[in-house]
C-alpha cells in the first residue's frame, strides 16, 4: 500500500532535484565545485537541448574544477555557417577567437568558462562542443541546440458553417485540435528557415453547432481560441430573399402599374385634333384646271348654255301670243 504522505514527498524531491539541476546548468560556477574523480567521467557528452527564440540561453562545459583545466574551447557548428571557436588558455589567461556577437563567454572564461546566447535566433540551430584539456586527458560536453519558434495562432469564421484555424510559422510544427469534432482537413506549409504553418480547416453540418474551440498543442505552451459559427447559408438566402428582393420587386412592380395608369389616363383626356380641310381645298385647283383645259367640259357647258336660251326664246313667243 503506497502511503500518500511518502508519495507527496517524493514529488516535492523530484521537484527540487530538477530545480537544483536547472540552478546549477544555467549558473556553471565550476570554480565552487568540490573536487571529483576526473579519471571516472565519460571522455564525452552530448546532449539535446531546445531553446525558445528571443530568449538567453547558457551552456556549460563539463563539471571539473578550473584549478584542472589547461584549455577550454568552444567549437561551434552553425547551421549553414562556417565553424568557429573560442579559446581560453590558463597559462596566458587569454581568450581567443570570436563568433557572432549574440555567441560570448557567459562570464570570465576562468571564473565561468560557459557560453552564453543572447538573443537566440533561429540561426543559432547547431552543434555546440566544450572541449576541456586537462592533465588527466580531454573531456567534451556537447550539445544539439534546436530554437523553438512559437507559432501565431488566428481563428476565423468561413461561410457555410465552416472555421480556419492556424498556427503560422512555428517550430516545431504545432498540433491542432477542435471542440466540438467536425469534418476537418489539417495542411501543412514549410519553410526555408525551418519553422511550419499549420492551418485545418472544419465543417459543422449539424445546426446544433452554433460555437466550436480550436486548441493548438507547442513546446511554448498550449494556446486555445474560440469563434461563433456564421449563419446556415440555406437560412440566410430566404432573409435575403425575404427581407431584401421582394421589396425591391414589390417597388418595380408598383412602379410599372402606376406607369401604365398615367399613360392610360394622358391618353384618354387628350382631345382629339380637328382635321385640317385640306382635301377640299387641294381639290379646287385641280378643279378650276379641270374646267380650263378639259373640251369635254367645255361642250357640255355651251350644250347647257344652249338649252338654256332655246327654253328662253320658247317662253318668250308663247308669252307673246
């Protein structure tokens, strides 16, 4: 049977011994140390080390008191950069050689021959060797240093009941997850220097749905957000329709009858126009023409005149009797 008490001050040891670890990797005060047995350490370490960008970062050589060392050196192997070193000589007590200037001895090489980086960039991906020279023999720590890029994180709505969530350049690559689980499609896009942008991009069918919560999973912490799904397309076409077509077709329709019912009106109080009496005088000339020049019209006027005067003289001799 475990006893809770034993179990609690186990933790709290596991605790304080990886605190007391982390003190005494980032302070290397190697001049303090207690003297060990050299000849039982390892010729050489390595180790994996991730640091996040923009942040200092201390590297330190093998734990040997100083009092041993004659040389200490730092290798460096940059990613696509020639390799450079520094040196610390305990006869001369000078230093040599020179990096970049976010790559320096984190203090006085003989008081604390570690390395520090600050800032650290993602350039600063690489191999990093302490090579300590001693009377007892060469002794190298080393150390593959990965940078750590904390990826952007945006969650934005999308038509059709649908959300992007991304997480832009990170390094490394971070993990997406949705609440609720929808019909989700997770891309990835890499970069030259190294870092990744994650985007997934979900579907929710079910109208049930009105807000979901995309958490993203990195070495810089877990970061979660959540968005308000937009509107059923289906639903939001008949309040267009509703509320925006059919009064603009109400007010064409209106518009039209409202024409007609003008025009009909201007139509029918419109007084007709009188014709103008051109016909009969358009005749006349053709008729003073017709009895000037026509012989038929001219016999059948004396034919007339004739008779005329026969019926006069006829009255006349009658009268005389």
């Amino acid at each position: 049977m475990v006893c809770p008490w034993r179990t609690s001050d186990l933790w709290l040891l596991l605790i304080l011994t990886v605190f007391l670890v982390a003190v005494s990797s980032t302070s290397c005060m190697h001049g303090k140390q207690t003297t060990q047995n050299i000849s039982a350490l390892p010729a050489e370490v390595n180790t994996s080390l991730t640091v996040l960008m923009d942040t200092k970062a201390v590297l330190c050589c093998y734990p040997i008191p100083l009092t041993n060392v004659v040389l200490i050196t730092w290798e460096i192997i940059l990613r696509d950069r020639p390799t450079c070193k520094i040196s610390y000589k305990e006869e001369t007590n000078k230093t040599t050689g020179e990096c970049t200037k976010a790559i320096t001895w984190a203090s006085r090489p003989d008081v604390n021959p570690g390395l520090q980086i600050h800032p650290v960039a993602l350039s600063h991906d690489g191999y990093y060797r302490c090579q300590m020279a001693t009377p007892d023999g060469n002794f190298d720590r080393g150390y593959h240093l990965q940078v750590s890029v904390c990826p952007k994180v945006t969650l934005s709505p999308v038509k059709n009941r649908t959300a992007a969530c991304k997480a832009v350049a990170g390094k490394p690559a971070a993990q997406v997850s949705w609440a609720p689980i929808g019909d989700c499609v997770t891309e990835q896009e890499h970069w030259d220097n190294g870092t990744v942008t994650v985007w997934s991009t979900c579907h929710w069918p079910d109208s049930n749905v009105s807000a979901v919560t995309c958490s993203i999973s990195h070495l810089c912490g877990n970061k979660s957000l959540s968005q308000r799904l937009l509107p059923d397309p289906k639903g939001t076409s008949h309040e267009y329709i509703l509320y925006i077509i059919f009064p603009i077709v109400l007010l064409v329709v209106i518009g039209t009858i409202w024409f007609l019912i003008c025009i009909y009106r201007k139509c029918k109080l419109r007084k007709p126009e009188a014709t103008p009496a051109v016909e009969e005088d358009e005749m006349q000339p053709y008729a003073s023409y017709t009895e000037k020049s026509n012989p038929l019209y001219d016999t059948t006027n004396k034919a007339k005149m004739s008779q005329m005067l026969q019926s006069e003289v006829d009255g006349m001799g009658l009268n005389s009797l």
